[in-house]
C-alpha cells in the first residue's frame, strides 16, 4: 500500500506541519475541516503545500521521521523547490 508524506502551512512561510497518511485526500479534508483537534486545528494548518507518494507505509513513514528533524529553513526550501508560490495543492487533488 502506498503512503504519502505531506507538509501543511497556515500560509506561505507560515507555521508547518509534517505528516503521513494511505490517503491524501481524505487526511487533508480532515485537517481542513477541522475534525482533527490538536495542532493543525489550533493553529489553523490547513494549506497543503507538499506532497511525496512512496511505495510503501513504511517508507512514508521513514521520510515523516527525517523531515520532522530537518531545520526550518531546508523544510521551506524542500516546499519552494517544487511549489515556489506555495499554492494550495489540494485543490490541484480534487479532478
């Protein structure tokens, strides 16, 4: 099964949040619609900024973890790398 690891932002450069889920869309609709408590709700993380599928769980995983560790600066530039105006690319997953 394939995992995704995505980055969310409240806006561009704004606070970031890492994560990973089987299901992208459904996992950002969550964060989105504010289902999920805790920090993306809290602080209003909700513009999906990057994305990486992997083949497998495990693998998404392991990225999560290794971008969690980053620093700030290689996170925004990851984002700018792929995404410079940092548009919100849930709606580019929505058809």
């Amino acid at each position: 099964m394939a995992g995704y690891v995505y980055i969310l932002a409240s806006k561009p450069r704004g606070t970031l949040y890492i994560g990973v889920t089987s299901n992208l869309v459904v996992r950002v609709a969550q964060h989105r619609s504010g289902e999920i408590e805790g920090f993306t709700k809290t602080y209003a993380v909700t513009m999906l900024v990057h994305m990486e599928e992997h083949a497998t769980m495990p693998l998404a995983i392991q990225r999560e973890k290794t971008l969690k560790h980053w620093l700030r600066k290689w996170k925004i530039e990851l984002i700018e790398k792929n995404n410079p105006k940092w548009l919100d690319l849930y709606l580019t997953l929505q058809g």
